[in-house]
C-alpha cells in the first residue's frame, strides 16, 4: 500500500470518529441548505425575534465539556484555557459579553418605556383608592414612592472644583450622605496613587442646571479607607470617621475629621475649625458611631477577631474578643447596644452595660450562611436587616430572633457591599457585585427597580449610591445620586 493512500484512509477514518453530535449537526446545517424554503417559511424566520431564537437555540444544543455553542452562528467552539493568548474564547469573556448585552437592553429599555413594578398601579388610581377610603395615608405614601422610584430618570450632574483637572481623573471610591442629606462625604481614587477626599452640597440638585460644588482639602492618605461613617463629635455630622488600612511600618489608624476642614464647607461660616483625631487601631474592618446617650462620644471598630469601643474624650478603651472578623457594625440609638456582623456569618448584639467581658455577654445571635457585609437597625429597633456574601438580604425579628422576610435579585460573592434602608420612604436599596442597583419594597419584598450602570460591569467599577425623598436638605427634591468612575448622576422622580 503506498503512502498517499494510507494516508488518505486515515483521515476517513477519523472523519468517522466525530462526535455524533456534530455529524447531526452538520446533516441538519445540508439538509436545510439544500431543501429550499417558500416564501411564507421565510418570512415567519425573520420576524421571529432573534433573543427568543437564540434562547431556543442555546437550549436545544446539548453542553459538550470543552466547548462552546454559538447559537448566533449555530456551531461549536473549542474553549481554550484563561491564560492562553493566542485569540482565546474562555467562558469568563462569554459571561462578560451576554452581561454586556444585558445591560444595553435594559439601558435602551429605561430610555424608551416606562416601568410600573406593580400592574394596575397608576397615579390617577392611586388618587381614587384613596379618596374612596380603600388606602391610609401611610400606604398612600408608600405606594407613591414605589411608582415615582419605577419611573426614576437618569441626568448627569455637573460638578464644580477648584481643580477642574482632577475631576477628569479621579475616580469616585464611594459616597456617603450625612442625615440631613443635603451633603455627600465622597472618597476618590487619584490616578497617582493614594485617595483624596471632599465634601459636595446638594443644594444645587433644586436647579435646572443640576450643579453642585466640591469642596476639598489638601489631606491625603495612601492607605486603603476601609469603612466610613458621619460622627457627631461636637454636633450632628460635625465629623467623618475613617478607618484606615496600615501598610509597611505604618500601623492603621481611625481618624476623626472634622467636616470644617474643607473649604466653604459650612454654608453658615460661623463654625471655628474642628480638632483632627488619630487613634493608633491596626486592622480595623468597619467603624460605627454611637448617638445613644450613656455611650456619648464613643465609637466602635470591628477588628479581627475583636470588637473596640473607644470614648473619644477620656480615651477609655473597651475591648470585647470574639471568634470572627467584625466587617460590620451599628449601634442602636435607644439602647446603648452595638451589633456586629462577623465573617463567620454570625450576627450578635454587645450591650455596653453589661461588665462581664468574658462568656456570657452576646444578648443576640442570629445567622447567616455566609460572612455578613452590612447590618442595618430599623427605627423601631424591634427588627435588623443583614445582608452577607451569598447574595442573601433578610430581615430579621429581633424578639423572635428569627427571619421574617427575604429580599430576592441581590448578587455579591466577596465583596464588602453596603444596604441602604429607607423606612420613610418604605424604600431598600443595594448594589450587586454585578453593578445593577435594585430597590425593593421594605413591605413585601418585591423588586420594584433593577437599574443597571451607565458603564461596563467591573469589579474596579461598582457604584456608590445614595437614596432619599429630600436629597439638598429639608427642601430638597427626592431621588437617588450614583456615584461611578469619574462621574455623579441623578435619578429623578418623574
């Protein structure tokens, strides 16, 4: 037998090896080819929806370890390793580019329609159950919100500096409003390395132009922020409480800064600069104030496997050993109690009051399956919310120690990713890991409002938002800020 022919045996011979699902796909692709089609067959393939046949497509095609289906091109890939760089198709770039594609839908959905979450729920119908008597007012107002929080518009809001060129550049890390809500403490990114931070009044939201000003400092830190929260040292929101990651030789810290610090920050003027304070607290996770009145002038830091409570003025030190890191805290305002969120999924409650500091001092524990990221304590203090790295948002009863009510969409796999509750407003917001925004109702758990970001999703781009119904103070207009890269928008009621 010569050589060409053996060869060409060969390659038979593996043609006939195949996967059957590949030889069935390739008869199909010849039968459809060569059967020609009549007028009204193709007709009905083009007004068929390409996301619904794609969707048919991908579900009839069975899942082959190694490969891809492509059912825009209707074949197999190969899937090649992550770090390969020869033109690689790996399954994160797919997940990346049907998220993508997700996005753009919903952003050119939010542009062209507007979304009622609840069917048959309407201003005009809302009126007239009410004036028949079949809504409260408490209802009346809750309902409201959730339409006008359904119908919210996106604008771009301008932002004034002394240094123009450092708002092309720097990116926003986070954004936190005082409990006024007529000022954003804002912590941004400098492309040199490092964070800056500053302070924005809201005032300007009540404008047509949609301006508002930042007001900065010359403080910087190279060192990673991570947790912040107002602290009323001297009056409300006089103070920003930073915890600040240590690197090299130098320890980390909490710092106390003063909000007068930043230029024109006090619209008044009449306010005489406050004192910067460092307290040397290595590893501190989360930071919480306490505005109970036997725990005054003392706040909390979460550490690894610790809790401590400092008293700024006499300096007085608590600690409290646990056997978890603390990524979050909050006190409670009616009772001096501080709850803590712990790595471990634990949820405990830590009563300052109590001298044993030894077994026996948790009066509270509650669990998750995974570490918890955010703990907040509603108005009442009858009821806790908490949400942890498995995507899980609950609300807990605090008597019944039990779970009373769970909140559907969140996504979070590690990410420290704060809640933000509104009962006024009857309102929960949070942002995933996948940088959609989703409210929900705080009565029945529904979804009202999934908003996705005007950017691609990334991890070095998750934004940072802040809800509230009088966003610039008493007198302010209601909405939500969204805080991403390099830019601050507005969602308005409508």
């Amino acid at each position: 037998m010569d050589k060409s022919s053996w060869q060409s045996r060969r390659r038979r011979g593996r043609s006939h090896q195949q996967s059957p699902w590949f030889r069935q796909g390739g008869s199909n692709e010849r039968r459809n080819t060569g059967s020609p089609q009549g007028p009204q067959d193709s007709g009905h393939g083009d007004d068929e929806a390409p996301s619904a046949s794609s969707s048919r497509a991908r579900s009839s095609a069975p899942d082959l370890p190694g490969y891809y289906f492509d059912p825009e091109k209707k074949r197999y890939f190969r899937l090649l390793p992550g770090h390969n760089n020869c033109n690689p198709l790996t399954k994160e770039s797919i997940q990346q580019k049907e998220m993508e594609r997700k996005r753009l839908q919903l952003l050119e959905e939010d542009r062209q329609e507007k979304k009622i979450a609840r069917m048959g729920f309407n201003a005009s119908s809302l009126l007239h159950k009410r004036q028949l008597g079949f809504l409260t007012d408490t209802s009346y107002c809750r309902l409201t919100h959730e339409l006008r929080v359904s119908c919210m518009q996106r604008q771009k809001i301008q932002i004034q500096s002394s240094d123009p060129s450092a708002l092309a550049s720097d990116r926003f890390n986070l954004i936190l409003a005082d409990t006024n809500r007529d000022r954003l403490f804002t912590v941004n990114d400098v492309k040199v390395g490092g964070s800056k931070y500053g302070i924005i009044h809201l005032g300007g939201l009540q404008s047509p132009a949609l301006t508002v000003k930042m007001h900065e400092n010359l403080y910087f830190t190279n060192r990673k922020v991570n947790s912040v929260c107002w602290a009323s040292l001297n009056h409300l929101d006089s103070h920003i409480l930073l915890c600040l990651l240590g690197i090299a030789d130098t320890p980390g810290c909490a710092t106390l800064l003063p909000a007068s610090l930043f230029i024109n920050s006090n619209p008044a003027g009449g306010e005489r600069p406050g004192m910067l304070c460092s307290f040397r607290i290595p590893g501190a996770w989360s930071c919480a104030w306490s505005l109970n009145i036997q725990a005054n002038n003392c706040f909390s830091t979460g550490l690894s496997r610790r809790v401590l409570v400092t008293d700024v003025v006499t300096g007085h030190r608590q600690s409290f050993g646990t056997n978890s890191d603390i990524l979050a805290q909050q006190f409670a305002v009616m009772t001096p109690v501080l709850y803590n969120g712990c790595r471990s999924g634990e949820i405990f409650a830590l009563d300052l009051r109590s001298q044993n500091q030894g077994k026996g001092w948790k009066t509270v524990r509650l669990f998750h399956d995974s570490a918890v990221t955010s703990v907040q304590i509603l108005q009442q203090e009858q009821c806790l919310m908490a949400s942890d790295m498995a995507g899980k948002i609950k609300l807990w009863d605090l008597r019944a120690t039990k779970c009373v009510r769970q909140y559907e969409g969140h996504v979070n796999e590690y990410a420290h990713l704060p809640l933000h509750v509104h009962e006024e407003e009857g309102i929960l917001v949070a942002v995933g890991q996948d940088c959609y925004t989703r409210i929900w109702s705080l009565h029945d758990a529904c979804l009202l409002r999934t908003i996705p970001s005007p950017y691609p999703a990334s991890k070095a781009d998750i934004p940072s938002v802040a809800f509230s119904s009088r966003l610039g103070g008493f007198r302010g207009v209601p909405g939500l800020l969204m805080a991403v890269r390099q830019d601050l928008y507005y969602f308005s009621y409508n």
